[in-house]
C-alpha cells in the first residue's frame, strides 16, 4: 500500500492507493493550530479490515440497490443479501489498489478498471478519481466511462470531525434540502420524497445535530449548489460541501464521532424510473464533480447578523 501526500499554502492532504482513499486532511483551527478534519484509521494497514469503507471511493454504484436492476426495461440480477447490494459488495471500489496516474504538489489521480460483469453490472469501466488542493479548498472529480449501457453512481465516504477531540453531536450543521428520500425496512428508497419540514431531518436552518442520529438520503436543492454546512464553534472551522450531484447521503456512524457527506444520485435509481437517471450509455462520459471548502468564524452565521 503506498501513502501520498499533497499540499498548497494552506490545507495538506493525504491518500492511500487503497480505495483511492482520502486518509487524512489538515486545515488550520483559529489558533492556527493545524488539525486533521478527517475521522479515519492510524494506520494504512488498518484499512484492509475496515468495514466503514473509511475515505474510499465507493463504485461502481454507491448506495443500497434492490436485485434485479433494470438497463433499458431490462432485469439484471445482481450480487445481493437478503435483496439488496450495498456499495457494489464484493466488486466495491473501496476495496481495491488503484493505479496512481499522476501526482504533483498539490493535485493527485489514480484509476480504476472495472472488469463487465462485476457484481453482475454489464460493462467494464474504466474510471478515474483526481484530487486537487485550490487555495482553501479540496476538490474532488470523478471520471468514467463503460463499454456497455450500465448504472454508474460514484462518491466518497469520507469521515469528517471538525473538532477531532470532540462529539460531532455539539457541531452545527445545515442541509439545503426540502425533501429526504422515504425507505423501506430494507434502508432503500421506495420512490417517494417527503418533506423535512418538522422532522428531525430539518436542517435548512443551521443547528446542532445532538441527538440525531443520521443515515438518509436528501434531495438538495435546485437552485443551490451548496449542499451542507458544518461548524464547530470550538475549532472555528467551517467546511462547505458543494456538488453537482442531486442528492446527499448524510451518515453519523454509531460507533465514532464522525459525519459523512456523500454526494451522489440517488439509491435504487436503476428500479425507480422517476429519479434522475444514473443510467450511462456505451461511450458516454459520467462525471462527478464536489469541493470541500474550509474558512475559520468565531460565531454562527445567525449569531453574527443578530
């Protein structure tokens, strides 16, 4: 497994070619202190027997998926448990060496070849991951292409702790989003949208998360690219995640302090014709694009107006 590191004037970055996986991030508190804003493992070698797919690039399709899919009106039984296929299982992205493609100071690559038939999805794919380090921000690009018409849906499962001592359950948080997606006991999306207002899910107005506990899929947006915001008053560190993908998965695992952003289409799409298409055609090229921007306040936004 080898390690890589990049860095500009004012973030350092650094990356395992194991799941092409974001391993740690250092921003500067208000204290100028630097501190590592990612929630991931000591050791690199501790990543082959992590089941949180920690920092990975999660392909071909991320998310939960009900078997059979469906190509063109077509069913496509695919690798499964219990009916559903979490994050590609066997075949994921996030368990596999990528090839580094190329790497300068503040901006790396790897690739990824994804032989037809993985988990039972047609096509190969060949795909690709950069990261690029500008000015106070970390951005992410995804790059694929098929050999044959399949459902490609890639994201990142970075872990985020903007006070890395501290519970994620004291950090605000806000999500600019109307709807989440309703799930079925299985944790897949049956196709309806429903409204976050008076729900636990309403973080339209940025707010600590305290108790809630999360793992739902909202639907940003249309008019805003922003698509969440984390504070911690702490270290004074603000980070903005910004994408050009409909939806977002917000995770807070039970057993660390950590939160997960993971930007993406929708779960379940190749069965629910309504949403927006995750279907890629021969020759067609996807593309995944989301940053992550840091700042320092001393305040909340809504502190600091009143």
């Amino acid at each position: 497994m080898k390690v890589f590191t990049i860095e500009n004037e004012l973030l350092k970055a650094v990356f395992l070619d194991y799941g092409a996986t974001l391993h740690q991030l250092w921003v500067k508190d208000k204290k100028g202190v630097p501190t590592n804003v990612i929630m991931g493992l000591e050791t690199p070698k501790e990543y082959l027997e992590d089941s949180w797919s920690r920092g990975a690039v999660v392909g071909r399709f991320a998310g939960r998926l009900e078997n059979p899919i469906h190509v063109q009106s077509k069913p496509i039984p695919i690798e499964h448990s219990d009916g559903v296929l979490l994050h590609s299982g066997s075949s994921g992205w996030n368990t596999k060496t990528w090839n580094l493609k190329e790497e300068k100071k503040d901006m790396i690559s790897f690739s990824h070849f994804c032989p037809e038939g993985a988990s039972g999805f047609p096509g190969y794919v060949e795909a690709e991951i950069m990261y690029h380090l500008k000015e106070n921000s970390l951005h992410l690009n995804y790059l694929a292409q098929t050999s044959a018409d399949t459902h490609i849906n890639l994201t990142n499962h970075a872990y985020f702790n903007l006070n890395p001592k501290g519970k994620i359950n004291t950090q605000y948080l806000c999500i600019h989003a109307d709807e989440v997606l309703e799930l079925k006991s299985t944790l897949v999306p049956n196709g309806i949208k429903k409204s976050v207002k008076e729900t636990q899910f309403d973080f339209k107005e940025q707010k600590q998360i305290n108790n809630t506990r999360l793992d739902d899929y909202f639907v940003l947006q249309n008019d805003s690219k922003e698509a969440a915001v984390l504070f911690s008053q702490e270290t004074g560190i603000e980070m903005k995640t910004v994408t050009n993908q409909p939806g977002l998965v917000v995770f807070t695992p039970p057993h660390f302090e950590a939160i997960c952003f993971e930007t993406q289409k929708f779960s379940n799409t190749p069965n629910i014709s309504k949403f927006p298409s995750t279907l890629i055609k021969a020759g067609e090229l996807y593309n995944q694009k989301t940053h992550y921007t840091f700042s320092l306040k001393t305040v909340l936004q809504s502190e600091s107006t009143t």
